[in-house]
C-alpha cells in the first residue's frame, strides 16, 4: 500500500502504524495458515525451535536423527521442530445503532474503525491474512480472509462506508461466523458488547470449540460508566426503541447497580471463555489500547489455551 493511500484513510495514522510496525499481532494457539509465516502450527515443520524427540520409525529421513541421543541411550531418536505459518485474522466489527454514541469526542463507531483499520494493516504487513465483517441486526458486509494489497485496501473500504444503524444480533451472529470461517483463526471482536453475559458466554465458548482464538475490545463511553448528568435527561435507544425522559438522581444507584453487575459477569465469562478481553474506554489513546494488546500477546505465544 502506498504512503498516499493510507494518508487518505482518516482512520489510520502514519505515527501510530510506525510506532506498532516493531510489534507482532501474535496467535495464542497454533493456527492453520497457508504459507510459512511467524506462527505456531499444529503440525511438526523445520523451523529452528525444537519441540521433542520422538522414536525413530522406519521411513524416518536419517538427517533428523539425533547421534548424541543414540550415544547415551543406545536408542535412536528424531527432533521434532516447531512448524511456523501464517494466520488468518477476522475482524468482527460491530456497526448497531449504539455504536454511533460518544459523549464528547470520538464515537464507538470512529474508535472501532483506528483499532480495526490498524489491526488490518499490521497483519497485513506481518503477511496474514486478514478478513472484515460488519455485524449489526446479521452479517452487513462480509469479506474473507486473504493475502493480498488489493484485498487490504478493499477492507479499508468497507471500515470507511460503515454507518452505525440498526439492532445487536451480536450473540447469534457469533455462533453463525463460529460456523463459517472454515479454518482456525484469530477473531477479533470490535464491539460495546450490548448482550447478556452468559448468551456471550455460549458464543465465545462456541468460536473456541471451533479452535478460534478468540479476542474482544469491549467500548465504553466515559458517560456510560460515570452517568454524571445533572438535570432531567431524555435518553435516546439508539437502536430503535422509546426514549425515556428520567431524573438521573433517581435512577442513578440502580443505574450503576445494574452496570455494576453486567461487568462483573462479562468478566467471569471472558476469564472461563479464554477470551483475551480488552475494556476500552473511547477517551483512551488507542494506539496505547493497541501497545497494550499486542505486548500482551506476544508474551503469551505459545502458551496453550
């Protein structure tokens, strides 16, 4: 991609793309890529990262076998190397209705399309193959995963035409794409997670049956965590449902109460799913919601799930 090009993108900055370019977008669990890549695979290889010995059986190729294992043991024995592909990364984007609120500043809508947008790229870069899907009342665009520049671009296409607008399906549409992204991959989940935690549950543990490796960025507004409104509020369901005209100091301890609650049990579910769970809220910088995640996952490479 050319440096015009990106900086047509107002989502993506060329400050941030080469400040992560240092850092690898990292599978937690071996993957089943196409090419020889960065990451683990299931399927012993040659790379240069040793796995285990294993006995010799007749057809083995007599230059994996080990002389110093046969001069202590008597035995002959082969090296087993790690096996190193690529990835196939699916963005999940959320574009409901909700999206489209920020209090002030940038809204969820703006916020998931920098942390997809950039994600894209930097898989991209690191030569994964990278997929988009826009989910809201089902699938709104879908496009798989592939390798290419033109492919990258189509994706940057599609993050710039989306408008928050319509209801969350979000749990059944999980259980959907668990079912049809044909090989394991990373899904990133871009999203306010508007669905009770233990429909979530069943859909994560879903994409997880499924040998996804499964990520999260949970948006928050600063508002929807403070409620700190000070005179009688008409609150707007942005997804189609009747405004409600309240007074927020009578409402305001069962509003917390009840959000209290709702994070608490996406917290239990996202730590018994395996999720890598990242809450975000929109007034963070995102390159450091970014840093943050991908240093994270780097550590944990290779560590089964």
């Amino acid at each position: 991609m050319q440096r015009a090009e990106r900086r047509l993108r107002r989502f993506l900055e060329e400050r941030v793309l080469a400040r992560l370019s240092g850092l690898t977008l990292a599978a937690r669990r071996p993957m089943l890529g196409t090419v020889a890549g960065i990451h683990p695979s299931p399927h012993r290889g040659s790379s240069v990262e040793f796995a285990e010995y294993r006995k010799y059986v007749e057809g083995d190729d007599l230059r994996r076998l080990d002389w110093r294992a046969y001069g202590r043991s008597d035995r002959f024995y082969v090296k087993e190397f790690e096996s190193d592909t690529n990835l196939r990364c699916c963005l999940v984007v959320d574009t409901s209705g909700s999206m489209g609120y920020g209090s002030k500043g940038v809204t969820k809508i703006e916020y998931a399309r920098r942390l997809a947008g950039t994600l894209a790229y930097l898989a991209a870069q690191q030569g994964d193959a990278v997929g988009l899907a826009c989910v809201a009342d089902g699938v709104v665009t879908n496009i798989p995963p592939r390798r290419n520049p033109a492919h990258l671009t189509a994706i940057f296409d599609a993050l710039e035409a989306i408008e928050p607008k319509g209801t969350t399906r979000l749990v059944p549409i999980l259980h959907e794409l668990a079912e049809t992204i044909r090989q394991r991959a990373l899904v990133v989940i871009v999203s306010d997670l508007f669905a009770e935690p233990e429909p979530l549950r069943g859909a994560f543990q879903h994409l997880r049956f499924r040998k996804h490796d499964v990520a999260a960025f949970h948006l928050l507004d600063r508002q929807e965590l403070r409620f700190e409104f000070r005179r009688p509020v008409r609150f707007v369901d942005l997804e189609g449902g009747p405004a409600l005209l309240a007074e927020p100091n009578e409402i305001a301890e069962r509003y917390h109460k009840a959000l209290g609650a709702y994070l608490e049990g996406l917290t239990r579910v996202v730590r018994e799913s395996a999720v890598d769970y990242q809450r975000v809220v929109t007034d963070q910088e995102y390159e450091q919601v970014l840093s943050r995640f991908l240093v994270g996952r780097m550590k944990a490479r290779g560590v089964r799930r």
